[in-house]
C-alpha cells in the first residue's frame, strides 16, 4: 500500500492534488487544511497517505500532518462515515477544535459541519471521545499561508463550499459577505468564517 509521496505538485483543488511522483501523477483527496498549506504548482511537496481499496477503486487521502491522517483513519472505523465523508469534516473545522469538540462531547460545534447531523455527531463522540485524548500533542502545526487577495480568494472558497456540500449560489453568496467584511484574512480563516456564516442561517 502507498504510504507517502514525495513529489512535485502538478495542481490543486480545495478537495484534491495531483502529485508527480517519477513522471506517474497520483490523484490525492486532501481536506482543506492541507490544500491551504500547499505551496502553489511546481513545488515540491511530501504527503502522508492513506490509501483505501474497493472493488472498483483504489483511492489515495493525503495529509500533512499526522494528527491530521490519524483522525482520519479515526473516524473512518466509526459506522456511517466513510472516507469522503471524514474529508469533510476535517475540512469544515479545524483539528484543535476537532479535538476540543470530541473530547467536550460539543456535539452542537459539531453539527455545524456540512455533512454532519445529530446522530452522526452524537456517534463520533461516543466513539471518538477517550480515542483522541493523546492526539495533537507536542506536534507543531505547519506555518500557514499569508493571506490571499480577495479576487485570488472567491473562486477558491465558493469551489471548497461546493466540495462541501453547499449550492453554488449559496456559496457564493457567503464568500461575498465575508471578502466584504474581512477581505485580507488568510484562506483558511475566510473559509472557517463563510462555513459559520452559512451553518447558522
């Protein structure tokens, strides 16, 4: 099974990389925080990957961090969330608050991630609570990006929001507000603001 890539980085998608690795370009799903700490086309990059086989395919999930690919593999043993799924929800909120939320038993926070309804949230919770208690700690977080201009920004974001299971009109809508009302944030910190803005309307 493919365990890391090293390689060059032939394009970027909020929810997807395309790596060449030795001239064969490998197809990686990402969430979000990866895609954001990406560099842009041409650079190098390394992956963590989790490589997940069915009958009909055999699908590669990329992370940079560990904690990142072990919350995955965490949440893909729970019934009812399978891979792209716990791509979702890594890209709808990020890991600390993850973490804080299951081991808050927060199940408000998080229902408010696309994709996640009270069952859903209530079983990641009851299974993942004492699991994740020793994650994330002592791994220092890859620096982010700086911030991306607005322009630069809306087709990203509205392409995440949709990714994420959210109408495109809706989608952009929010990212509308939030360019207005924030233009000069970072990526990551627009999305997490559209994402709200959305979730609690």
């Amino acid at each position: 099974m493919i365990a890391h890539l090293r390689g060059r980085l032939l394009r970027k998608e909020p929810q997807e990389a395309v790596v060449d690795v030795g001239g064969v370009g490998y197809r990686v799903a990402i969430p979000v925080s990866t895609y954001y700490k990406l560099g842009d086309p041409g650079a190098e990059v390394e992956l963590r990957i989790h490589t997940h086989v069915r009958e009909d395919a055999l699908l590669l999930f990329g992370f940079l961090t560990a904690t990142e690919q072990q919350l995955f593999e965490k949440l893909i043993e729970i019934s009812g969330v399978g891979p792209r799924l716990a791509v979702t929800i890594l890209s709808g909120i990020e890991v600390p608050d993850l973490l804080l939320a299951l081991q808050t038993s927060d199940v408000a926070r998080l229902v408010r991630i696309p994709g996640v309804g009270k069952k859903t949230a209530e079983r990641l919770v009851l299974e993942l609570k004492d699991k994740v208690k020793t994650l994330g700690a002592g791994e220092p977080l890859p620096a982010t990006a700086g911030a991306a201009p607005a322009h630069a920004a809306k087709d990203d974001l509205v392409s995440a929001l949709v990714h994420l299971g959210w109408a495109r009109p809706e989608a952009e809508r929010g990212v509308d507000r939030v360019l207005k009302d924030a233009p000069d944030e970072r990526f990551e910190d627009l999305l997490r603001r559209a994402l709200r803005q959305l979730s609690s309307r």
